[in-house]
C-alpha cells in the first residue's frame, strides 16, 4: 500500500524537476512512510512512497523490467499474485524480487492492456513504457484505491491524491462548480469530475493510456452484465459457493508479511470475516472497535465484544469526544481532499489511529449492503415501486392522502416517500445518499445565492446517473439500485472515506466483501435471495447463522452511528463561528439568510438539519485548507 505519483511534460525538450516530484511524493508521506524512490528521464518523472507489506526489503520501487525500458509504480495489493508468477516463469521471466508490484510489470510486458484481466486485487498503477514513449495509468474494478488525474497546456500529471497534483504551481487550484453543486445534491462527487476544476478521478474499471500529449480513458470491467442474468444454480447450491467464495476471499486478503487486524463494528459484515477467519486461518489475531464518549444511543461497542468473545480474540476499544470530533475536522478535510458528508470517517481515522499501534492492515467487512442488499433504502423503494404497479393510476390519489397524512401528522416516512408515488425510479434514485425530497434539491432557489445559481445555470448541470440506468435498464428495480449505488456510492463516498482515514494512519484497509469475484456471484443471484419479503441480505445471513451470534444476525440494521448531530447542538457556537465568518459568506455560495434561518431551525428543533450544516461546514473548511490557503 502506497502513494503514486508522476507527472510527463508533452515537450521532451522540457526536463522533469526533481525538486517537484518530491515535494509531490513529501505531501503524500503518510500513504508511505517505509520508504521512497524516483525515475526521472528528461521529461518523465515517476514518485512512490512506500508501506510495506510484502517483501519488506526488496520491493523499492520504481521498478523496471530487464532493459530498463518498462517502469511501475504501484499501489494496492494483488493476490493472486504466487499464482501469476508461476504462470510468468513458466513462460520464461525472470524476478528479482517477489512483490506484487513485478508481477504486474511482467503481466504488462505478456499482455499488455490486457493484464488487467488477470489481476485479483485492489490498485491503481502506472506503467510508462519507454519502447512506445506511453503511459499506462489503470485503476481497480471497484474502486477501493485511488488515482487522480490532470491535463494542462503542457503536461499530464497523476497522484494517488489531489494534494501531490496540485503542488505544481501550473496546476491552477479553481473551484468546480459543478462538483460543489453535486455535493450539496448527492453529499458527494459522483463520477468522474472532483471539486476541483479539471481534476478528475480515474473511474473504476477503467484504465488511461497518454501517448505524445493525446490521451484516451476506456472501461475494461464492469459488473452490469452480472446483473442481467440470474445464477441458475439451486438454493443449497448457492449456499454452498458463497461460503465457498467468501472463504477463498477471506484467506486471500490475509496474505501478508506484517501483522494483521480486524475492524470490528458489531455488524453482521464484519463479524462474518472474523468468523471465516477463524474457523480456516486459526491463528490469534487482533481486533478494533470505537465508541463515543456521553452517547444517548448504543454504538458499536456491545455488539463487537459479543463478536470478540465468541472467537477468542485480543479485543482493542477506544472512544472519542465531541471537542476531538470538532477538533479533527481541518485535518479531515486535509486528507479526504474533497467535501464529502461521512462523519463515521471521523471514527474510523481514530480506530485506525489506535490499530496502527498494533498491526499494519485492517480487514473490513465493508460493502456487504451493496453486494447483497442489506440497506433498508432498498427494500422499502422495491416495494414502493411494486405498490404504484399495483394500485396503477389511484397512485396519484393516493399521493395526495400521503402528503395530507403529513401535513397533520408530521411523519418522516411520509414526507420522503409522498413525492416519489408519482416519479419513476430513475427520476428519483440518485444512490442511498440523497433523494430529490432532500434538503438541497428542494430548496435549491432559497438556499443558494443568486450569483451561485447563475454559476450553476451556466455550468450546464446534469444528472450523473442516468447512464446507470441506462446501462441497466433491463434489470429489476434492486438490481438497478445496486449496480448504480455500486458505481457512485461505493466507490465515490464510502471507499473514498476508507481509503482516505486508514491511509492517514500509514494503515492498509483491505475488504474481502469487495473482491471482484464475491461481487460477481453476488450479482447474479435472484432477488428474492438477497430481498426476501422484508428481509434484508437473505443468503448473507442464511450462511451466517450457525457461524455468528444470534444477537448479531437479528440486530436491525445500524450502519456505522455517530452522535455528529447531538455534538452539533453542543457546540453552537463553533457551528456559528464557521457559517457566519466573513470568509463564508462572501463567497457568495449560500443566501445569507436562509443560513441565518436554517441555522435557527436547527436549534428550536433539535437536530433537524445537522446533514445540512455539517454538509456547510465541510465545504466552507474545504475552500480554507484547499483554495485559500498556499498548500
């Protein structure tokens, strides 16, 4: 697990500064505090920083191939890789190391493009091959490690974070529109584009080739055609290749040179790998779990001692308070790069912080709910939508009783599904993180100044999930909702957010739940096996139930809690201070009023719109740690 970073001037007369590609390489020392290196050949330059984790003493990299012609940089982990090297030394080359990071340079040189089919992993890489002058920059099939990009007048320029780029002076640091827009919509930026002008996200799946000063991004993994077909094996027979599977993932991820630990939440998806891991693996282990100081709702804490308990292991606990939760914003913002509403990213670079102490990679039951659709979200729009097929043409009376029911009883399920009655579900999904109803989208003309809007209108504002739809458009209604949640949320908020928080720490995350073959199988199972009637996760916990505590499967759904909103409430006046300082409101983004109005709103009734206002205030720090500020 490391940092990547590099950067090619189109004209080869212009020499690449060394001084730049350090200071690209010192701004990401947290990703890689073991070691670094450099290639630099006239107007190429290449920067790693190090964690290590296999081969601990021979994987310095750049590394080339024989000639020298052929250079990798690389972050992630592959493995499979034991299996592909066989397989290239049958086929006559030859290592001088035994990492990871040759395996894919010779997959390269077998294969090229091509070798991304064989890899099994989370990564992002980037290859220049001297033979044909071309780079070669790709990313993993979900999305669990990322890679920035940017293209300038003169130059091509990429980083495993947006802090390397813009360390070059000609990498101008301009707001985008559009993507704060998309924040405040989505709570996120789906897609391709960041908050910054002309800094994008290689997406997952895709890899880019730059050849000369001409570049071109294709897709060579997708998971839709999973989605369209249902695996016709019978029921014990999916019972059995899941365990299977899940099982090969689980001792896949635990291949290492350095301790291994688990994060465990309590929840179904994290005490499922510690059980996988213990029942086939048997050797002790340490495992991490946090809480919050003077919380009025229970976390996490109960529920992983259980889950310790029951599998013998050396359990670490640790809480935070609201005054440590105030006091880590501006460093959050630091090293999530982008605004985006996650507070749980708040606990986890916490846990992480403590876990560091103890091992050097983390397993996560992350992205179990988008594989087998363990959200409530999806069971209640599914049979939304088999309601309004049902009742036909009364759906538009029966609207019009849901929102009077509202209006006299004030109920939160009314006021979010009353307007969806008479919207298709492309028209309202835009992932598990928002919907039209939400604060943003409904009150876009009083929220927003005048002078926003007008940057928003000109700006040519669409819809991002509309090709997702497309892409899908044959599949049921979970399906839909699950492949496009698969390509936005997943990769764009939460694997940000784990990415991100562990990585601050020098802490590999790795996520069993999310290798490509478990989301493969996972998606070619019949709805009824993920949705069975209200039950969430049907086969999930079909699997689970002689393996994890009963407590555990029948815990209603959780997710990962945090008291942000009480904490907000606490601290008025910090919320105040931020929303109503000069520097706020004279960027012109919000309708000083509606804020001042908002803001009041929230204090009469406890807690109203804390997503609202944490979401504010994310953005205002961002534009201090990002745009204001020299860094």
């Amino acid at each position: 697990m490391c940092g990547i970073c590099g950067k090619i001037n189109f004209n080869p007369d212009f020499h690449i500064e060394t001084i730049l590609i350090k200071k690209m390489m010192d701004s990401m020392s947290h990703r890689g505090p073991d070691d670094e290196g450099m290639y630099i050949f006239k107007n190429i330059g290449l920067g790693h920083k190090r964690l290590s984790i296999i081969d601990l003493y021979a994987g310095k990299q750049p590394i080339s191939n024989e000639d020298k012609q052929i250079w990798i940089v690389f972050n992630g982990e592959i493995y499979n890789y034991k299996e592909l090297q066989l397989e290239l030394k049958n086929r006559g080359h030859i290592f001088k190391t035994n990492t990871d990071t040759e395996i894919i340079l010779h997959l390269f040189e077998e294969y090229g493009e091509g070798c991304l089919e064989k890899l099994r992993g989370m990564f992002a890489f980037a290859i220049f091959d001297g033979r044909e002058n071309k780079l070669f920059l790709a990313r993993d099939r979900i999305g669990i490690k990322p890679v920035y990009y940017t293209i300038t007048n003169d130059a091509f320029l990429f980083a495993s974070e947006i802090k390397a780029i813009i360390q070059d002076p000609s990498v101008k640091k301009i707001v985008n529109v559009h993507g704060v827009q998309n924040f405040l919509s989505y709570t996120y930026t789906p897609g391709p584009e960041t908050a910054f002008k002309n800094i994008f996200k290689l997406q997952p799946g895709h890899y880019l080739v730059l050849k000369n000063d001409k570049f071109s991004v294709k897709k060579y993994w997708d998971i839709d055609r999973y989605y369209l077909f249902s695996n016709v094996l019978k029921k014990k027979e999916l019972e059995t290749s899941l365990v299977e599977i899940l099982i090969e993932s689980v001792k896949l991820h635990m291949i290492s040179d350095v301790p291994v630990g688990f994060l465990l939440s309590g929840g179904i998806d994290s005490t499922a790998m510690l059980s996988f891991y213990q029942e086939h693996l048997n050797k002790d282990i340490k495992t991490f779990t946090i809480g919050f100081e003077g919380q009025k709702f229970e976390d996490e804490r109960l529920y992983a001692k259980i889950a310790a308990k029951k599998y013998g292991v050396e359990h670490f606990v640790s809480t935070i308070t609201d005054q440590q939760f105030f006091n880590f914003l501006p460093e959050y913002i630091w090293f999530m790069e982008e605004p985006i509403f996650e507070p749980p990213a708040v606990s986890l670079y916490f846990i992480s912080k403590i876990a560091r102490q103890h091992v050097k990679v983390l397993i996560s039951g992350e992205g179990g709910d988008e594989a087998f659709a363990g959200y409530q979200t999806y069971r209640n729009l599914v049979w939304l939508e088999r309601i309004k097929r049902i009742v036909g043409p009364a759906k538009n009376s029966i609207a019009k009783i849901m929102h009077q029911a509202d209006n006299i009883f004030h109920n939160e399920k009314l006021k979010i599904y009353a307007p969806l009655m008479n919207i298709p579900l492309e028209s309202y999904y835009y992932s598990r993180a928002s919907s039209p109803a939400s604060f943003f989208n409904s009150h876009l003309n009083q929220i927003f100044s005048t002078d926003f809007l007008d940057k928003i209108n000109n700006d040519g504002v669409n819809n991002p999930f509309c090709e997702y739809f497309q892409a899908i458009r044959g599949g049921s209604d979970l399906k839909k909702m699950l492949y496009v949640d698969s390509k936005t949320w997943l990769p764009d908020r939460l694997l940000i957010k784990a990415d991100k928080m562990t990585m601050a720490n020098s802490l590999e995350l790795r996520v069993p739940l999310l290798d490509h073959k478990v989301l493969e199988f996972a998606a070619g199972l019949p709805d009824s096996q993920k949705l069975n009637g209200l039950t969430t996760k049907y086969i999930f916990k079909k699997i689970l139930r002689n393996r994890i505590p009963e407590e555990i499967i029948k815990r209603k759904k959780a997710g990962f809690p945090i008291p942000y909103a009480d904490w907000l409430h606490k601290n008025q006046n910090t919320v105040l201070e931020i929303l109503s300082d000069r520097r706020t409101i004279e960027r012109e983004i919000f309708n000083k009023r509606a804020v001042q109005s908002l803001l009041i709103d929230q204090w009469i009734n406890t807690g109203k719109y804390s997503m609202e206002i944490f979401n504010m205030i994310t953005l205002e720090l961002w534009h201090r740690k990002f745009i204001d500020s020299n860094n």
